[in-house]
C-alpha cells in the first residue's frame, strides 16, 4: 500500500538520509505505545506485543519497504 511512497522517499533523500528519518519516526512511534501502556497501566509484556504487532503492520502495508 505504501511501499511506492517508501521507495519514492529513499530515492529522493538517499539511503543514508532515509534510514536517519525512518528511525526518528519508529522512534517517535514506539514512545508514543510506551506513552500509551504507561497510562492505561498496560504491562510489558503486552507493552512488546503492541510493539511486534505495529512493526508487523508496517511490514503488511509496506512502509518498511
């Protein structure tokens, strides 16, 4: 689904660019499921479920492309 946009992305802004941004925002989305866990008092263990499911997710829609 987003793999074209992926690709589009690290054509535009060259690998090492790419790879700097990707991080930053796999960053941002992890702090934002620990946010989430520590306020609803989710435990760690479902805290790295949601961490592996939202890394599966991006694999299926393409943005780990």
């Amino acid at each position: 689904m987003f793999a074209a946009f992926v690709v589009l992305a690290r054509k535009c802004l060259g690998q090492k660019q790419f790879n700097r941004v990707r991080g930053k925002w796999i960053a941002l989305h992890v702090q934002t499921i620990n946010h989430f866990c520590d306020r609803f008092s989710i435990n760690t263990t479902t805290r790295q479920h949601l961490i592996r499911l939202a890394r599966e997710n991006g694999k299926r829609l393409g943005l780990l492309a």
